[in-house]
C-alpha cells in the first residue's frame, strides 16, 4: 500500500460521516423540519339551528361551553355575540430554531358520510392562519355556514403543515373533523 492510499481512506471516511450527519439532522442540517405536537387530537362539532359556526362537543354529543376545562383552545379573534367566527380554534403550531420561519398550509379530505357539495361547504368555511398555525370556521348565516344535514357522522379529515421557510421538508400531522348529526 502506498502513503498516498493510506491517507485518502480516512480523509473519504471523515467525509462520508459529515455527509451522514449532515443527513441526521446534525450541525449541517439544511433543510429542517418543525418540531411540534407529534399528535393533533380528534375534534368533535354539531351544528346550530341558526347556521352560525359550528359548536364544539364531547365525543358523545354534550355541548361543550367555553369555560369548560375540556374545552381546548379558544379563538382569540372571538367575541361575545359575533356570530361569524368559531369560538373554537385548533392548534396546528409548530416551532422551528430561533430566527426560522414556519409557514402553515392544510388540506380537507371526505372520509365518511361527506358528499362533493359538503366538502367544499367545509373547505370555503375553515380558515387557517399561516403565521400562527390557528384553524378557525369563519361564515354568515345560510347558506354561507356549513351545516351537517344527513343526519349521520359526518367526518374529515385534515391534514395541518408545518413548513420552515426555504426547507423542503415538512412536519405533516392529520386528524378527523367529526360533525355529528342534529338530535
């Protein structure tokens, strides 16, 4: 074996290990991806009689009040009385290092008892805020508000994305949007 070869092996293998930690997220990662709730629970509505936003509710259908300690997050834009906006909200945050951004996108699927028409009923109604990572219902009375009329569970599916600035990779995390049926 000459000098030259005994050299160049530990110079390629110092080179493939930064390369491997560069790929595993170490001091060189450049495409990152935000760490956030691995998690997003379910969410259970019903709908109102008045076509306003949907109201939030247990898993079996009890009403849940805004001063309920299960109530979860609350919409910061709401207020008393505005029947145009969700008191609800669902947290999709997520956080990258200091100085990175992370922007925010959704996507809304059919996955029981969803026809076309109340698809896009739902989509046109859920907002999500691409700073804050926040999924609201913004509408106005009917026919504008979604509302469940088939008289059985219907539910969605939601996937929130997370996206650092400039990266091209991204934290996915989906959940099911339940909209139980009037009693």
């Amino acid at each position: 074996m000459t000098l030259t070869t005994a050299f160049a092996r530990p110079a390629a293998i110092l080179t493939l290990a930064a390369v491997v930690l560069t790929g595993c997220g170490g001091d060189g990662d450049s495409d990152p991806v935000p760490a956030g709730n691995n998690g997003l629970g379910n969410i259970y509505l019903i709908g109102s009689d008045t076509f306003h936003p949907l109201d939030k509710v247990a898993e079996n259908g009890t009403l849940l009040r805004l001063t309920d300690p299960n109530y979860g997050t609350h919409n910061p834009q709401y207020r008393s009385g505005d029947a145009t906006i969700s008191a609800w909200a669902i947290d999709t945050s997520a956080k990258g290092k200091d100085g990175e951004v992370v922007n925010y996108s959704m996507t809304v699927e059919a996955q029981s008892n969803v026809s076309g028409e109340a698809l896009k009923w739902l989509q046109g109604n859920l907002r999500l805020n691409a700073n804050t990572g926040l999924i609201t219902q913004y509408c106005k009375g009917f026919p504008a508000c979604y509302d469940n009329q088939t008289g059985a569970r219907q539910v969605f599916k939601i996937t929130a994305i997370a996206k650092i600035e400039g990266s091209s990779n991204s934290l996915k995390r989906s959940f099911q949007f339940v909209v139980l049926p009037k009693n």
